[in-house]
C-alpha cells in the first residue's frame, strides 16, 4: 500500500525512473481527474520543462507530494547540468482524458 507520500511498502518514496523514458512512475491514483482543471503540470526530473527536462502532468492536490518524491530523489543529488532544450512534450497542453491527467 502506497502512503500519501507515496512511499511504498519497500521505499521511502524516492521516484523511481523508468530506463527507456526517464521519467519518474507517477501512481495512478495521482493522475485521476475529471475535468481539466482539475490537472496541474510539474517537473518529471531535476530540471522540468522550465530547465530543459521534463514534466507531468498530475492530479492537483497531489503536487506538493509529487515535488518532494522527486527533490528526493537519488537521481537529482547527482545530476550534472540541465539539458539545454526542452523535452518536444514541453509544449503540450494539460488535459484531462479518460479520467486521466496527461499533456498532449
């Protein structure tokens, strides 16, 4: 069971990444939505779209949780510099599909 911080049963709620996209697992339950107002954009990595890298899009109320897990974790203590262009998603607009927060 996974607690508001979203520290699980074997974490301490660092974001893990996923190899191919880089890109912390956001839990699915942080992602629900019904409308889009109800979604909110935030970085995926040390330097988000506003630095170069990337973000998510997740469900509101679940942001201040989101920006800790991802301050936290390892792969920002050791980050080099931020890339110099943004991720091509950066320019997408949030919306709420499916129940769903994502930028398209």
């Amino acid at each position: 069971m996974r607690s508001a911080d979203g520290a699980g049963a074997g974490g301490a709620g660092a974001a893990t990444t996923t190899a191919a996209a880089e890109v912390p697992f956001v839990p699915a339950e942080w992602l629900a939505c019904a409308a889009d107002a109800d979604c909110v954009r935030a970085p995926a990595d040390c330097c988000g779209c506003a630095g170069g890298g990337r973000d998510v899009a997740l469900a509101a109320p679940w942001s201040d949780a989101w920006s800790a897990r991802v301050g936290a974790s390892a792969h920002c203590a050791t980050r080099g510099a931020c890339p110099k262009d943004p991720d091509a998603a950066c320019a997408g607009g949030l919306r709420c599909r499916d129940g769903r927060c994502v930028l398209e």
